[in-house]
C-alpha cells in the first residue's frame, strides 16, 4: 500500500486523506459485462427490511454514525462525523435469504457484500465487506465472516431508531499476567496502578482506547470476550492517539491475562 506522510499540524488527516484516495483509485470497478458473466449466479429474493438504521460509536473523540436505509432495490449508506464522511447508494444485485447475503453496487461501479443477523425486532448486526480487487467475482465468493471477525471492522449492531447508544465493554475483574495488572470496566481501565478513562470501545473491533491525566493513551484489543477466566489480550500504550487508531488488530501482540477472581 502506498503511504504519504506530509510534515505539519494536520499530518494525520492528510495521511487519512491520501490513504483513502488511493484506496478508491485501486478498487475495481463494475461493468454491465461482468453482471451479465455472472448472470446465473446472482439470487433475486426479497429483502424483506425497510428504514433507516443507525450506529453510533466513538473515535478520535468525536463520535461517528453510520447509517444504513433499507429499500426494496437498493440500501443507501451514509457516514458523518469528524474523522470521516461519506453517502452513496448501493443499487441491488443479488439477496440469498439462506444466507442474509446481500450484494449491491454503488454509482461508481464499487460491489460491496453485507451479511444481516436478526437480533431482535428493532436491532440488525451487519457485516459489510468492499470489493476491492475483483468486485463482483469476489462478492460472490465471500463467505459469510466468523461471528468474532474483526477484519472489515467486524460485526456492528445496528438500531433502528436513532439513539445514542454507543458500544459496552462487559468484562469486568483484576486481570493479571506476569508483573502486568489490568483492571478492567467499561468507564474506566487501570493497567498497573495507572488510570485510563474511556474513550472509545468498538465492539466489532474488541478495541477499547482510553486516556490517562498526562495525556497517555492506552489501547487494548481483546481476541475474544467469551471466556472470563482467562483473556488473550494485546495492550499498547502510546503517547500520541492518532497512532493509537492507526494500529490494527492483525498487528497485535496478544498475552494471557488470568482473572483473578474465578
């Protein structure tokens, strides 16, 4: 991938910008053709979901929504917020109710494939993955993600109706590993007696960020949440926070952490 760094104030917005220009310049595109090639393939059930669902979570200290709106044909996207902001309209190309895989394009020939699970009757988890190398040949083979997927941002639940919710780190306890000890809440994190105050937990992710009085930033990405004995978790600390939301889940180190209450 190719990476610009420009020197001045605003060098991590300008490093957002030309990584996501060059992301768009390098996706495939496509055409009538290729539709037409893959003809047989494509499923015609009914999605049977309509209006605007909505997820809120928090990022650089702002907060982010993401909005899904749900229509016969098509599913028009929309994100605001301070780190980025896009809409487009993803036109329908196939739905396979067996599998809740849907596949639609947008104005600019981009194939994306989403995956739905049905939680309750006012909340949808979404998997949604974009095509970028070769478009509606690599939507068609997509298999459906693990439920604890953290690549394309993993699964994110979706609401409805519009309310500021915002994603919730369940564990709680003493965690230890080795002379390391981690005290883990949603509001809050102690690692080895100093404390963070929360920012940001993605659920999609299992990333949570959080902020000490000295301006330190803690990160922590936890391979799985289920088990509350033991958690595999990655923790980095890091002095600036836009490089803290450039580091990545498959770029963790995970240790073992042993809760010391079970």
């Amino acid at each position: 991938m190719f990476v610009l760094f420009i020197k001045g104030k605003s060098d991590f917005w300008v490093y957002i910008t030309m990584v996501l220009v060059f992301q768009i310049s390098c996706t495939h595109r496509n055409t009538d053709d290729q539709t037409r090639k893959y003809a047989d393939l494509l499923v015609k059930d009914n999605l049977e979901l309509t209006g605007d669902y909505y997820w809120n979570f928090q990022l650089m200290g702002g907060t982010q929504r993401s909005k899904h709106s749900f229509y016969r044909d098509s599913i028009v996207y929309k994100m605001e917020g301070k780190v980025y902001s896009t809409d487009y309209t993803m036109q329908k190309l196939s739905y396979d109710i067996a599998s809740n895989k849907w596949i639609g394009q947008d104005e600019q020939g981009i194939v994306y494939v989403l995956f739905f699970k049905y939680v309750t009757d006012s909340t949808i988890s979404i998997y949604k993955h974009k095509c970028k190398t070769k478009g509606l040949e690599e939507a068609l083979s997509f298999k459906i993600p693990d439920a604890d997927a953290t690549t394309d941002h993993g699964w994110n639940t979706y609401m409805l109706a519009l309310e500021d919710e915002e994603d919730i780190l369940t564990i709680r306890g003493n965690f230890f590993s080795g002379n390391n000890s981690l005290a883990l809440s949603d509001r809050m994190v102690v690692y080895n007696g100093k404390t963070f105050e929360k920012l940001s937990y993605h659920l999609g992710e299992r990333r949570w960020v959080g902020k000490a009085n000295d301006n330190v930033y803690l990160q922590l990405f936890f391979s799985s949440i289920e088990k509350l004995d033991s958690l595999a978790i990655s923790v980095g600390i890091f002095a600036d926070l836009e490089k803290a939301y450039l580091f990545k889940y498959q770029d963790a180190k995970f240790k073992m952490f042993k809760n010391d209450g079970i």
